[in-house]
C-alpha cells in the first residue's frame, strides 16, 4: 500500500515527557534477545504444543509422541527439547 501525504506527519514533534520515560522502561538488549528467542520457539505450532503439554508436567519423549500423535522421532527432533 503506497503512503499518501497524510501518513506523514507534516510537523516533526514529541513528547519530551512521554518519550523520556518510556527510554527509561525499555528492556536491555539481553532480555530483547531472550524474549526473541522464547517467540521464535512459540512461532512454532508443534513446539508450542510440545511446551503445553511440559507445562503440565514432566512428560518423556514417549508420551508427548503420544499425547501429539506425532513419531518419537518428530518430538526428538524438534529442537526444543
């Protein structure tokens, strides 16, 4: 979609106050990376499952195949593990 004159501001302002503070609250870049790390896992539908059914309990490889219905090697692979 190609921007028209009026999805630019035609005066560049900010609020000082607003801005300042909100500088202050943002994350350090370790926790940004962290928390990326932890959507890229979620992006994942079979991975987001996988921690579901973790998040009840300690479960093996077995049981989340099972659980899944997915291959022992599916869940064994899938890098989150």
């Amino acid at each position: 979609m190609a921007k028209t004159q009026h999805d630019v501001c035609e005066l560049f302002c900010y609020n000082k106050k607003k801005i300042g503070t909100l500088k202050k609250s943002m994350l350090a870049a370790e926790k940004i990376t962290a928390l990326t790390d932890i959507f890229k896992v979620l992006s994942d539908a079979t991975r987001t499952k996988i921690l579901f059914a973790l998040s009840k309990g300690e479960l093996c490889v077995c049981d989340i195949a099972h659980v899944l219905d997915l291959s022992i090697s599916a869940v064994s692979h899938d890098n989150v593990l």
